[in-house]
C-alpha cells in the first residue's frame, strides 16, 4: 500500500473521516482497534526504513560508479552510443559536436550558433524508446546548444552531484577547447554561473534602463491566482515613505515593454542596414543580416547597452560589441552613428500600469472607464425618473456610496467623453482617479484639467 509511515497516517485520517476502517484479508491487523493501529505502525516502520536503506545503498553505489568514470545508464548524449558501463565515440554525431564548438567559439552567441546549425542541417539524436516510438532528429534549439557546450562529458569527464571524475570514455573535445567556450559562455551569462536568484525569471533590461535623472528601474515581481507579474518600477515607487511621493515615477510591466524594446530595435536596425550599418556589406549578407534580426529567437535585448525612458522619448544606446557579433561585422567596421536612436512613444494607463504606444501602435480603450460613464448615466436617468439612491442600490446589491460615486461619471464633459472612446484621454484619466478626487462640474474647467494628455499626473482635487 505504502512503505511511507507519514503518508499511511494521512491515508487512515481520510478514512477515518469517512468512518472506514482498513482491514487486511491476508495479515492480521485491523486500524478499528488499537492493537491493529500498533502492529501496522510497526510494520510500516520497518518497510519505510527498508526501503530508505534500499535508496541509500543505491545513491551510494552510483555516486562510487561515477568516481570510477563509470557511465551509469539513461539518456546517451549525442556524439555517444552505450557500451556496458562505458560509452563509444559515434563517429558522424562526434562531428556534430565538434562543429557546435567551434560554431560558438566563432559567433558566441548562442542565437547565432542555432540559426547556423539549422542551416548546415545539424540534428539532435535520433533514437528509439522502448515503446517502438521514432524520437529525436529536430533542430536544436539554443537551450539544447547550451547544454551540449556545458557537458563535461565530451572532453571526458564524469558529472556527479556538482563535482566532475575522469571518466573511462574517450573525448570528442580537448581540454584547450573546452575551457575557451566555458571562459565565453561565463562571460556572456548575465547571471555568473554558481549564483542562483530564487529561480526567477530573468529580466534582460534589469541595470539598464534609467530615467531621465539616471535613477534605475528597478525589478520586481508580484503573484495574483498562482500567476507571476513582473514590473520595473522607479526606485522612489519603492521607497518613498510619504504617500504623495508613490504616484510619481514609472510602473511598467516588464514583457510587454521588453516586446516593444525589442521592436524598436528591430526597426531600428532594419533602416540602419539599409543605409550602410557596415562600410563593406554586399547584398547578399545585407539579406542575410536582416534574417537574423527578423528570427524569432534573435536575443535583441542582449546588444543593448543603456536605455532611457523620458517624458515621451525612449533613447536606446547599442552595445558595439554585442552588436558586432549580432551582425557577424567586426566592430571597427560598424558607423557609430547607428549606435544609438530615439524612439517617440504616447502613455495609456491601465490600473496602476503605465503602457508605452509607440508609432503604428493600436490605441487601446480604456473599457472599464467607458462601462462607468455608461454605468453614470443609467443611475442619473433612473435618479430623474424618481428612484432614490437607496432604491438603486439595493436592487444592483451595491453601497450607497459607490452609486454615488458611480454617478459622477455622468457628468464628465462631451468631449472628455470623446476622448476616452477614442482612446485619447491623457494617462490619468483613470476610473481610480475619478473615484479618488472631485470631478469639476464645470465643463470648461474638466476640458481644461483633461487636455494633458498625459503630460503630467493631474493634481488632487
């Protein structure tokens, strides 16, 4: 049934909910007497600590294997085939290996490497698992490439637990080698390799995006229904202490910016090549560059070097190095007048979220503003019509205070109205505003305090 006692226990504390007792047909105990428990508990505990003992033994056999240079089983790693306790050199799938290294010791990148691999029809291996299925043979990806690069396996090393054993199987790469593409996969890594960051997912822009006064975005994460959002937020939304300083500053949610970095690269790029990003570039590696750029696994955030975000303008200055490898130019030959652009965006608000629009971008409506002014204007008729607020309330199962708040809509001014559905209303003009502060009855006075479009937070009420 179990040889875990916690588990058995857990098992007997259901059933005994369901008032069932556990009788067994073969031994004698019973759990609907004392002595049944007792005797179970006893026997259970001898089958857990056989079975730890069992585990123990085991670990200990593979972890003395392993020192040996013994290959212990599971999935053989391409370039290799099993033999017995060893592994033999696969001669056609060796040479795969070998050129992924110096692939990557050429392009380091690792976006790079994949896009070359697929085109000279590199593959992973192919093999058939115990149930007849045909696994295997697709292109690799860059998480794939990476693992291979990281193998000590294929300049004969044993990995065990952290810690690495001269293995009994013949090398596919030398030493020489193998440390050069480790001493550049380090030093490519954003995060060294040993550090750990509570397993979350990196965030490519953290450290290089700033504001106008060169105060960092910082990032953070929050979880809502078992899912993670991440921002980067200004450090005085993070530390400010007085209440009046936490609305000022930015707050924008991190994919969606990181996308709309990443196109503006791309555009960028895509003008710069055409004007001549390299002096020597002929049309056929023009086309070429311009393929990588456009793949969907391009690391485009990774040639970035600073980014400033102002009131209205994005200015991304480019790493000359990284850019370099991006586009297989060497650095010397790149125009640094294409190392840095400007990017005009417009705000929208969703929430407490700042979004950036930039050119082409489809202007979302604000909908939950929009249902409240319909919202607004449904209790005023119903007010007109003589119904109470006391009367509206009750039959929407709402507060008096949130109908009356509710109603204020109603007297947003027609071209205020306009505004939002169109999507054109400045960034504040939020339902959390309207429900914060006063809306002015004069229509002049809104037109006036609404025509910001964005330019500043509006002042409290």
């Amino acid at each position: 049934l179990t040889r875990s006692l916690s588990d058995f226990a857990k098992l007997v504390d259901r059933l005994d909910a369901a008032k069932a007792s556990f009788v067994s047909v073969t031994q004698s105990f019973n759990t609907a007497t004392s002595m049944g428990r007792l005797t179970l508990n006893v026997l259970l505990s001898f089958a857990q600590f056989e079975r730890e003992v069992t585990a123990e033994r085991i670990r200990d056999k593979i972890a003395a294997s392993k020192k040996k240079g013994l290959w212990m089983g599971g999935y053989v790693p391409l370039g290799y085939e099993a033999s017995g306790r060893t592994l033999t050199v696969n001669a056609a799938e060796a040479e795969t290996i070998r050129t992924l290294f110096v692939l990557y010791e050429e392009h380091m990148a690792l976006n790079l490497v994949a896009l070359e691999a697929e085109r000279l029809g590199l593959r992973s291996k192919r093999y058939i698992t115990q149930s007849g299925r045909d696994q295997g043979g697709k292109v690799m990806s860059r998480g794939h490439i990476h693992k291979i690069l990281t193998n000590p396996l294929y300049f004969g090393r044993i990995a065990h637990k952290g810690s690495t054993f001269e293995g009994q199987h013949p090398a596919i790469i030398d030493a020489g080698q193998w440390e050069r593409v480790q001493s550049i996969l380090t030093g490519q890594s954003a995060i060294p390799r040993g550090q750990r960051n509570s397993a979350r997912p990196t965030l490519p822009l953290a450290g290089k995006l700033h504001d106008l006064c060169g105060e960092s975005l910082t990032p953070v994460h929050t979880r809502k229904a078992g899912r993670r959002y991440d921002y980067y937020i200004s450090q005085s939304l993070k530390t400010a202490a007085a209440a009046d300083k936490k609305g000022i500053g930015w707050r924008l949610p991190a994919r969606e910016l990181e996308d709309r970095v990443i196109a503006a690269v791309q555009k960028h790029l895509r003008t710069a090549i055409l004007r001549g990003l390299a002096v020597d570039a002929d049309p056929q590696r023009i086309s070429d560059i311009l393929a990588r750029i456009d793949h969907p696994d391009a690391d485009l955030l990774s040639v970035i070097d600073r980014v400033c975000i102002g009131r209205g303008t994005l200015e991304v200055t480019l790493d000359p190095v990284r850019l370099a490898t991006a586009v297989s130019t060497p650095a010397k030959d790149l125009d640094p007048d294409h190392l840095a652009f400007r990017a005009a965006f417009s705000l929208r608000r969703r929430g407490v979220e700042t979004r950036l629009m930039f050119e082409g971008d489809a202007t979302p409506r604000d909908e939950t503003l929009l249902r409240n002014i319909t919202k607004g204007h449904a209790f005023l008729d119903l007010i007109t019509s003589g119904r109470s607020v006391q009367q509206i309330a009750e039959e929407r199962k709402m507060s008096v205070r949130r109908v009356q708040q509710t109603m204020e809509f109603a007297f947003l001014s027609p071209n205020v109205v306009r505004q939002v559905a169109e999507g054109r209303q400045p960034v504040s003009l939020t339902t959390e505003w309207c429900l914060r502060n006063e809306i002015p009855v004069d229509w002049t006075e809104q037109n006036w305090l609404f025509t910001a479009a964005g330019s500043a937070p509006f002042p409290n009420a």
